[in-house]
C-alpha cells in the first residue's frame, strides 16, 4: 500500500510537468486546432536555452523563464507568421492536416539543427534543488518535482482567467472555433494567431525552467512528451485549461500505477488505449465543453 | 474518345516510362552492388508511399501509423517461414490479408474522426503495436524475441524461399512489386472508387449527399493500402534478414511513407515514385558526402523541403511534372443526345395511386435552446412544386437537413414514397431517391466539371464509361456541356449552381431539394437558371424549393409553405399566401415595422 | 501526342541520368584499405567520434612505422562509413565499403542490430569483418569471416556475477537477492537475461527482472517496487540518460542496496562520473576496457595517455575494442604477405597472440585465438568500481589494481 502511494504521490508530481507542456500544446491546438508537432522541439530549444544560461552565466533555472519565455514568445510568432498563417489562410478544414505535416516539418528540422550545433550529448545542470527532497507523512517527494507542480497551478489559474475573462483570450478562442466568423467579426486573426503561438511557445520556456534541475538535455527530449502531451489534452478537454492541468495528474499517476502493478512499459499501451478510448467513448474529454 | 485515350496512354507511358529509370540506371551501373542497393531503397520507398497513398492521398485520411501494417507483414511472413517452414512468398500473401483485416478493423471507426484527429489515432495504434511486440517474447508458444529481435536465417541461394545471394534479384522483386502497386493506384484512380474517393476527398458531405457511401470507400481503399503496405514488411524482412519492433514499426518509419508521398505529389499516381527518387538519394549523398562530420544533415533537408512544400507547392513534383509534359484542354464532351431523344428524369407517376411523395409530420428539431423547427407538417405529391419561403433564421435549410438525414429530428417523421424515414444516413436517403443541392454550393473543387457529375451518377451506373456518357448528357441539360473539362475552382459561381443542379439531376431522384439556387447569382446569370429551373418543373420532377426571390418561387411552385421562427404558418397557392396579411407582416412587414 | 512523348520521355531520361552520379573508386594498388562501420551521426555519434580517433591514432602509427612490412610498406587506409545507428544503413554503408571502396577488411558495428545484418553483408562478399558488438549471436552463424576478439554478453554477464560474488567474499559479505532493471532494448533484454541466469546459477534469488522503456522521464515507479523486495543487488543496464536517472531516483527514493552494478553502458561513461559525483561512488561495472588496466600493462598507459594528448581524452570501451580489431587486421596482414581476401582471412583465423605486450592485446587477455566460431574464448571481462570519480580495476586479480580495494557497500562514504 505504501508502495502505490509513493507510485501515485510522485506519479502526480511528474504528471505536473506533463500538464505544464499540454497546457502549452492546449493553447495552439486545443483552441486554434493548429495540431502542433513542434510543440516538443519548442520545449527542447527551451531547455537548451536553460542550458547555457546556466553554463555561461550562472543564471538559476528558475530564473530563466525571465530571458527564455520571452525569447520563445518571439520564436512562437515568428514562426506562426511566416509558415501557419499563411496555411490556415487557405485551409478550409478546422484542423487541417497541412499544419500537422509543417509543424513536422519544422520539429525535424530543428531537432536536427540543435543535434548538428549542440551534438547527441546527454548535457545535464545540477543545482542546489535538483536532488532535494522532503517527507510528507512517510511519502517522499522530490523538490524540484514540487516546483513543477506548483508551477503548474499557478500557469493553469493564469491560463484559464485569460482565455474566460480577458478579450485577447476570448478573441483566441473565438479564432479557434471559427476562422472565418472571427474574421468578419473583425478579430485580426493573424495577430492573434501569433500571440497564441507565441504564448505557447513562451510557455515551453516555463517547463524547460521546471525541467532542466531533473531531467537531461539532448536535441530528442522533446518527442517523448510531445505524444504524451496530445493524450493529456484530448483526455482533459481540447481548449480546457483546468482540463489539461488534470488530465496531465491523471496520466502521471495512471502510468505511476500502471508501472508499479505491471511494468512501465505497459504503462505506455495503457495511455495510448485510453487515448482512443477517449475519442470514441467522450471525444469532449473531461472537461471539455466542445460539441461536435 | 480522344481525351480518354490520350489520359489512358499517358499513363500508361508514365508507368512504363517510371520503371524504365530504375531499369535503365540498372543496365548502366552493371553490377555495383551498393548503386543497386540504393535503387531498391528508392523503389522499397516508392512502393511504401504508393501503397500509403492509397489511403492517404486518395482517402483523404492520413495515417501516420502505417509502419504498424509493415511489421505485421515482415513478421508474419517471417515467423510462418521460421516455425512452419511456409516459404515468404505465401507468408507475404498471408502477411497482407491479415494486415488487410487489421487495417481495415481499425480504420473504419476512426474515419469518422476529423483529419488530423486520425493521424493522431493511427500514431497511437502504431506505437500501442510497437510496444505490445517489443514486450512479447513468445507469441502462441512461437518465439519472436520482442525488443530483441527476430533473425531470418541466411541460407544462400534460395529462390523459392524469397532469398538471393546479391541484389540482383531484390531489385527485380522490388522492381515488379513497384510496377503491381503503380499500376493498382493508377486503376484505382480511375475506377469507380478513385471517383468517390476524390470526391469524398473535397467534400465527404456533398459525396454522401449523392448516394456515395463514404465509409464504405474509405474501407476498400484502407483494405488495399494494408495488404500492399504488409507485402512490403515482408521484403524487408527477406532483404535486410532482421526485424525488429523498435525499427519496422517505428514512427520514423510511418513519417517517411508520409512525406514522400506529400513531396511527390499527394493522390497523384506517380506522386510516390517522385518523392521517392528526390528524398532517398539525397539521404545517401549527404551520408557518402559528409559521413560523420555533420549529423543529421539529410533530416533538416527532409523536414525544410517538407515546409517548402507544403507552403508552397501543396500539390507536390507531380502537378509541376505535368504541367510540363501536357496541357489542359477543354475538351468538348462529345457529340451528346439531343435534349428530346430520351427521358432525363423519372415520368410523372405516383407510388400508390395519389399518395404523397413526402410527407413530413409533427417534425421538430432544437439546437440547444434555440427553436430550429417546431411540429411542422405539410405533404408534397408526386410531380408537384412546393415552395417554402420564410424570413433567415426561419428553419427552412433546417428541415432541408432533417428530410435528408443530415440532421436528426428530435420529433416527428419523414415520410418518402410511403416509407418512414428512421435513421437512413444521407446517403441511403440519395439512394431511394432524395436528392438536393446546398445553399453554399459545395461542387467537389478538384475535379473537373464532368467528373464532379459522374461522382453523382456512377452508384448507378453499369460502368465509369456510361457514367460519363450520364454525366455528358446532364451537364449538357444544366448548360455546362462547353465547360466539361474545367476544374470546379475554376467555374464562375452561377455555372456552379448549374453544376450543382446537373449534379443532383444524376442521381435520379424521385424527389429533389433546391436550396436557395439564385441566392449569390447575378442579375445576368438568373434568367438562364430559372428557365433550367421551370425545365427541370417541365419534366415532371417532384421539387420542393428553397427560396428567397419570390418572383421565382411563385412563378415555378404549385404551393407555398411559409415557415416563421420554425412553424408554418401558412400554406396555400403562390398567389394567395404572398398577399396574405399574416405572411406579409412576417415576411416583409417584420422588417418594415422595425425600420 | 508524341510531342508530349517526347518530353516525358526527356524528363525521365534526366531523372535517370541523375541518380546515376557515381563517382568511381579511387583505390591505390598499394594501400591496403581498412573500412570503419561505425554511427558517426545519431543519437550515439560520440561513440562513432571516439572510434574514429582511436583508429585515426593507429593508423597514423602504422604508417609512420613503415607501413605493412611484408606487403613493401604499404600504408594503411582507413575509410569511414556511417551507419546513424541503423541497421538498414548499417548494412548499405557495409556494402558501399567493400563494392566501392573496395576495402580489404572491415571492423563494426557498436550496436549489435547493426552489427549483426552489417557482418551478414560482410559475409555474403567474403570480406573480413571483425566485429565490436557484444551481441552472442553475431559468431553463432557458422559464418567463416566474421570474428570476434572480444567478451560477448555472456562472457560479460558472467564477469560481473562471478565478480561480485568473488568482491563481495573479499568484503565480507554476500548477496542473497537481486533485481535487475534494464532498459527494453535489444542489448538490455539480451544482457538482463544472461545476468539473471548466472545469478540464479550463484545461488543468488531474483526477485525480478524488468524492462523499463529506454528513456522514460519517470522511473519512481521501478524503484518503488525495487525497494519493495528489499534487494541486496541492483543491476542496472542502461545507456547514459536512463543510468543518471535511475541512479538519481534510488537516491531520492532511498534505495541503498548492499551492492549497486551496472552491466556497462552508461554507467561507465565519463559524462556519468562527471554528473553523478557522489552518488556515483561504489558502483561496480563490467567492462570490456578501462584505463586502469594500464597499471598492471604499462604500455597500455602510454598509448592511453598519447590518445589524450591527441584528442583530449582517454580510450574508452568501445574506441578500445576498435583498436584490437585494428591491430589484430595488421597482425594478421603481416602474415597473410596478401590482402587478397581469402588468405588474410586465413590469417585472422589463424592468429595466436600470447605475448601481453602485443599491440593486439590492448584488451589483455591470456591468449589471442579464434576458435572455428569466429570468437575469442579466452577473451574476458573486468569488474571496475568507481572510487572517488575515477573507475578502479578490482577483478580478475591478473590484471586488477595492485593497491585498490573494494569498496562496499554501494554508498558507503555516505552512510
């Protein structure tokens, strides 16, 4: 019984940081529909930014999100402007696959340009918090783990008072269930395209601050949350914050479970089943309000 | 005669032409094994793509998940080959139908899955494989060795064994399987099901609208892409001599049959080949180049030409190809029947001596809060012209869509030739007979004008040819005989109205739905298409109309039915409900009280 | 029409001229050319750099000694194929080497999977190829011209059970259960099962084994269950990312068992020391090669220390086993007088290598044969432990450190 608490105490903990990079897909895909495959790669290039502040200026990871978020906010929009606009522009369909094979594109080619400049090298930062922890009755929890979670309440409560109460965040997601309508509304589409992109991307930035004090380096991380990232947010609810936030809880501890009564590996198979169970059975999701 | 000849030949030369390279390049290189290795990746590739394309960029539904289908080939072949001694050849075969059936079993609920919402489900099913193969070790007490992999054993000079010593007799294998798949995507192409997967491809909605049972399409092109994708697993297995799960059903794998075919020239027939002969070679350069200096080089080329293509030349190599061996031409369609010489549409009969054609009762249907239609009833009998008129927001296009099946009704019925209505999909409803156009046109925008009517009148017809022969005549009726060959996108949008209607005329149907047919036509194109309007009235067809103009409307219909908020509220001869006060005050006064 | 024809047929011609490019083979008569299989890019292109050094340094040498005496000094080409740790391309770089490069041997391919098809080329053209791949199977073919002078996972997984049974004796203290966590690849599967066999042969319980999925970001799970059982040994077998993580969680989730293994891999790169400091102490290794073996076989040092000045780092595992099979490829040509592929085949099979001082014996071993396999029977593993960020040889006692101890157990300076 222990056992399967510690499994889904830090099964909640590592799902805390996948909720983080679905809440950063959610943006671009569960809103706009725009199927990111670079979400991963952002988060890749976000960690690398992390990287070599760390080496080369000594700046803590936790800070970073100063410097990197607003990088990658740029990097977000320029890369909406200049390729996904132009595809959403001319794409009828909500979801079209155009912008799922670019984004491809794209992830290949920056993973492959960070392995050509950075090397396959497993790099690693090591700082005060990276192998801390603290017990909470009995249960063992690992600090900067905590910190991811933290973090992500605190994204996910952002997050959600933007999209519901602001009128940018009500514009993005107008855009997101109908491009034209939004358009003849008014709604500058590809600005606000670029922001939501932007935001995304910035966002990475947050996760890669999270990750970086546990977790390697190396120009592939990204595609090992990227799947994992497409289930929390269909699972959650495409366009629900809180949704994705507990859909990325619910998978850690699913596969924290899984991994403990079988194998890990299972685990795998397991979300994978749950992520088509989830389209047939409540394609809304938990949380979603989308009606098809 | 000429057009289809000329197509049929080039194709055919394509074809022959496509597989000349490789053999040609082969006579050239003599027996440099390495060049001849490279070729049969080129062709291994190609055959993966066309047999993706299939599905892919015929089907409209990409899977990214086709890798899963390859492994399933290579390691049913090879386990029958290893533990049952069944040479490959028939481990292939085999290896395919149960690929087929796979596919088939998981494609066919996910195709109501939007697009990119698919990819996403074969991805999962794919890696589900790959994962659930790395973890087996033994399958019915047959060992496979999962992660580790599953050893073919190398016996020499085998033939009858699908085993060669040197690649000459891979390449000849890789050679005829490539010939077999091209040739398949080019039949397919221009059958039956290459018509209702193109135009399920543009608009699974209209397809379905006109009797065409896209699932059932899908299915079929799901099922043959499985099989060949499978074959291939299997010369995988015989040529490289060791599978395992990590590799054969990787998702590198599913992403490069994706992208070549993308790059080449997606629903193209030689698309494939294309994407193959750019993308390989250019992987083996960068390697033979740079071998070890610059990692990961020939990937950036992949995923930038993906980008590039994808922004700017979305149609791949093949359209450019083309445009530089043919042009397109307006062919006249030739010589059709005079508009006498045959019955275009069904005679002015009833069902059951008198009874009504349709008959719609107490039909009622909510969207969340809002009121779309409210216990409506009325009839239509057969070969009369109702008309239902009705402020925006009044319902009609709504019961359009409960009496075609494209909504539910949350109440009521709809009763067609005395049958009830239950749950018939759109397309069953074309079948028996109910046929309409939509308020937006939705022609299928890549085919030409002539193709987009054949889609219609291919579920009855004997054959592709006497389809076309339907759709000459029809287009001819619509007035569009001169503009047969032009793409859709490029028709003007009242020559789009005719097409519309040409099409729905295909179907045969016993009953046919206008939808606001003038909305959006110029002054100048209007009088043409009311006189096709009171054409198609002449010839006895059942109508119930759609429309906003009411000069038209009262002209063509029998009957009026005025529909307000979702109810009727009147109903009676044209004259007589368009001066009606109550209708008046609704229709016109509404807006001239308020202003 | 035909104008039409015509230009396909133009078209298509151009497209076949292309993909014709084939620049001819330049081959030397007298150089003998040597071809490399290794993955120069990918995920494990640094091994691929540190072999291409290794090489690149006896190469050099060689030819600055005078090149291959019995052949008129004939120098020595190496040519470098990249295989990005696939397998399919394994085996087209293997092809490329021997059809257009026309090399006289081969020497392959770090990943079993790739090693394993790539050799099969090897064999179909009768070229030699010695392989570096600990994967069993690679001489268990029947094929005559694959070779093998180093420990297969066996010989390794039976080196470190034997290993640690014999350390823990020398301190005391025995290991009555174990559980083994490996990554699920082909090598992790293939070395788990061998090292749970010679556990259970030891006498040693085996709670279970498992194969986690290689790169998981979370593996608290794994541990949680592990220090249910209460183990005295955890073997792990991972590459580097999944070793830092395994090692770190045990950390976390306090997992301290009596002894702390790896089956090689990650545990004995240097970026691993370099990242894990002190969690790192303790941990035993089986290894093909580690420095330290320098110690006992001074000349072993030297060259080791020649290969840092060189490139600013030591030999590791693998770039060690590239540079036996390079030397046992030049042992075998001086011989052979010929590099007709036959004869220096022949002459491989043939070799016996006893002296310790033999540049061949850059692994050292008690002797240097090929039995009709295509292996080295005699070839052996070592156990290593790291003591204070540096790797100590402790076993066999031949060739182990004089003046180091084992340190046990795993953690010890901490507890």
């Amino acid at each position: 019984m222990r056992g399967l608490a510690q499994a889904v105490t830090s099964g909640l903990l590592i799902g805390a940081v996948y909720g983080l990079i679905a809440l950063g897909l959610n943006i671009v895909f569960g809103t706009m529909r725009v199927v990111n495959f670079a979400q991963g790669t952002l988060l890749m290039a976000g960690m690398f930014m992390t990287y070599w502040l760390w080496e080369l200026g000594g700046v803590h990871p936790y800070i970073s999100p100063l410097v990197t978020a607003p990088l990658l906010f740029g990097l977000g929009f320029a890369v909406q402007h200049l390729f996904v606009s132009p595809l959403l522009a001319r794409e009828r369909a909500r979801e079209p696959m155009s912008v799922l094979l670019l984004t491809l594109g794209l992830a290949l080619v920056l993973e492959n340009v960070a392995l050509l400049f950075f090397s396959a090298d497993f790099k690693t930062v090591t700082t005060d918090v990276s192998m801390q922890t603290f017990k909470i009755a009995g249960l063992i929890v690992s600090v900067p783990r905590l910190v991811g979670l933290g973090a992500m309440v605190a994204t996910s409560l952002v997050l959600y008072l933007f999209f519901m109460h602001t009128d940018l965040g009500r514009a993005v997601r107008a855009t997101g269930q109908d491009r034209e309508v939004a358009r003849l509304m008014g709604i500058n589409d590809f600005r606000i395209y670029g922001v939501a992109y932007g935001l995304s991307a910035a966002m990475m930035g947050i996760a890669a601050a999270v990750l970086v004090p546990f977790f390697y380096i190396h120009p592939g991380v990204g595609t090992s949350f990227l799947l994992k990232a497409f289930v929390i947010v269909v699972l959650g609810g495409l366009g629900s914050m809180p949704g994705a936030a507990l859909g990325g809880l619910l998978v850690g501890v699913i596969e924290g479970a899984v991994a403990l009564w079988v194998q890990a590996a299972v685990a795998q198979i397991v979300l994978f089943a749950v992520f088509v169970a989830i389209l047939f059975v409540r394609p809304a999701g938990l949380l979603g309000v989308e009606r098809r | 005669m000429t057009r289809l000849s000329a197509s049929v030949g080039l194709a055919l030369l394509s074809i022959v032409g496509a597989a000349l390279v490789p053999v040609a390049t082969r006579a050239l290189i003599g027996d440099d094994d390495y060049w001849l290795q490279v070729l049969i990746w080129v062709m291994f590739f190609a055959y993966l793509s066309a047999a993706w394309n299939l599905i892919g960029g015929f089907g409209g539904q990409y899977s990214i998940g086709h890798a899963g289908l390859l492994g399933i080939g290579a390691y049913t072949s090879s386990l029958l080959y290893v533990h049952a001694g069944v040479s490959p050849w028939l481990g292939m075969l085999a290896g395919g139908c149960l690929a087929a059936v796979v596919g088939g079993a998981i494609g066919y609920p996910c195709f109501r899955l939007r697009g990119a919402f698919f990819s996403l489900v074969t991805i999962a099913f794919a890696e589900m494989l790959r994962v659930g193969t790395e973890l087996t070790d033994s399958l019915f007490g047959l060992p496979i060795n999962g992660v580790r992999g599953f050893l073919l054993p190398v016996a020499g000079s085998r033939p009858a064994d699908f085993q060669f010593v040197g690649k000459r007799g891979y390449y000849y294998v890789m050679l005829g399987l490539l010939v077999i798949i091209l040739t398949v995507g080019w039949l397919v192409k221009r059958s039956r099901l290459g018509y209702y997967l193109a135009a399920i491809r543009d608009d699974e909605d209209a397809a379905a609208a006109l009797g065409v049972h896209p699932a059932r399409a899908k299915l079929l092109a799901m099922v043959l892409s499985s099989f060949f994708t499978a074959v291939g697993g299997t010369f995988y297995a015989q040529l490289i001599g060791f599978i395992t799960p990590t590799r054969t059903m990787s998702l590198d794998f599913s992403v490069q049959m994706v992208v070549m075919p993308v790059l080449g020239g997606i629903g193209t027939v030689l698309g494939p080949l294309w994407g193959a002969l750019v993308l390989v070679p250019i992987g083996e350069v960068t390697r033979a180049l740079w071998g070890g200096s610059l990692q990961g080089v020939h990937l950036i080329i992949y995923g930038a030409l993906l980008m590039l293509v994808i922004l700017r030349w979305p149609q791949g190599i093949d359209p450019w190809l083309r445009g530089l061996v043919a042009r397109r031409r307006e062919t006249p369609v030739a010589a059709q029947p005079a508009l006498g010489d045959t019955p275009l549409v069904t005679p002015r009969t009833s069902p059951d001596g008198g009874e009504a054609l349709l008959r719609v009762d107490g039909l009622s249907r909510s969207f969340g809060g809002a009121v779309g239609v409210r216990d409506l009833a009325f009839e239509v009998a057969p070969g009369e012209v109702v008309g239902i008129i009705g402020a925006n927001g009044a319902g009609k296009t709504t019961v359009f869509n409960l009496i075609t099946g494209a909504l539910a009704a949350d109440g009521g019925d709809v009763w067609f030739a005395g049958r009830r209505l239950g749950r018939e999909t759109p397309d069953a409803r074309s079948r028996l007979g109910i046929a309409r156009t939509f308020q937006i046109v939705r022609p299928f925008i890549g085919l030409t004008a002539l193709e987009n009517v054949m889609v219609a009148a291919l579920p009855r017809a004997a054959s592709v040819a006497e389809a076309r022969r339907e759709a000459g005549r029809w287009l001819a009726f619509a007035g569009l005989a001169h503009r047969a060959g032009v793409i859709a996108s490029g028709l003007s949008t009242g020559e789009r109205k005719r097409l519309e209607l040409a099409r729905a005329l295909a179907t045969r149907p016993r009953l046919l739905l206008l939808d606001e047919v003038t909305g959006g036509v110029d002054q100048r194109s209007l009088p043409g298409l009311v006189r096709l309007m009171q054409g198609i009235r002449a010839e006895g067809l059942t109508l119930l109309v759609i429309e906003h103009n009411l000069r038209v409307v009262t002209a063509l219909a029998d009957r009026l039915v005025v529909l307000h908020l979702g109810e009727k509220i009147r109903e009676g001869p044209p004259q007589a409900v368009v001066t009606d006060p109550a209708v008046v005050d609704v229709y016109v006064g509404a807006t001239v009280a308020r202003g | 029409m035909r104008h039409g024809m015509l230009r396909i047929a133009t078209v298509l011609g151009l497209v076949g001229l292309a993909t014709m490019w084939n620049p001819a083979p330049v081959g030397a008569a007298d150089e003998v050319r040597i071809g490399v299989v290794s993955p120069m890019t990918g995920p494990t292109a640094k091994f691929g750099q540190a072999q291409k050094n290794a090489l690149t340094m006896a190469g050099d040498d060689v030819n600055a000694a005078g090149g291959i005496r019995s052949l008129g000094g004939a120098k020595i080409k190496l040519v470098f194929g990249d295989t990005r740790g696939e397998a399919d391309t394994g085996v087209t770089e293997t092809e490329r080497l021997i059809t257009r490069e026309k090399v006289h041997a081969l020497i392959g391919a770090f990943q079993s999977g790739v090693g394993f098809p790539s050799s099969a080329m090897a064999e179909r053209h009768q070229v030699p190829w010695l392989t570096f791949g600990t994967f069993d199977k690679i001489t268990e073919r029947g094929f005559k011209y694959v070779f093998r002078a180093h420990a297969n996972d066996t010989i390794k997984a039976r080196t470190l059970i034997e290993g640690l049974v014999a350390l823990g004796k020398r301190a005391s203290q025995s290991i009555g259960s174990a559980v083994i966590l490996a990554e699920n690849t082909e090598w992790g599967k293939s070395v788990s099962d061998k090292q749970r066999g010679f556990l259970e042969k030891a006498g040693v319980k085996v709670h279970f084994v498992e194969n986690y999925p290689y790169a998981a970001p979370d593996l608290t799970s794994l541990i949680v269950k592990a220090k249910g059982v209460k183990p005295d040994l955890v073997v792990a077998d991972s590459y580097l990312g999944d070793a830092l993580l395994i090692t770190r969680q045990m950390h976390e989730q306090e997992l301290r068992p009596v002894a702390y293994a790896a089956g090689g891999g990650g545990h004995v790169q240097p970026d691993f020391l370099k990242n894990m400091a002190k969690l790192s102490d303790g941990i035993l290794a089986a290894t093909m090669w580690d420095a330290a073996v320098g110690k006992a076989v001074p000349w072993i040092a030297k060259e080791n220390e020649r290969h840092v000045a060189k490139f600013g780092a030591p030999f590791t595992e693998d770039s060690a086993g590239y540079y036996q099979a390079f030397q046992i490829i030049v042992d075998a040509l001086e011989r052979a007088k010929t590099t007709s592929a036959r004869e220096l085949r022949d002459a491989i099979a043939a070799t016996s290598i006893t002296d310790v001082n033999h540049k061949a014996m850059f692994l050292p071993y008690k002797a240097l044969r090929f039995d009709d396999t295509g292996q080295n029977p005699f070839a052996t593993a070592m156990v290593v432990q790291i003591q204070g960020g540096k790797f100590r040889l402790l076993y066999p006692e031949s060739i182990a450190e004089p003046d180091a101890r084992v340190v046990w157990p795993y953690l010890a300076t901490t507890r």
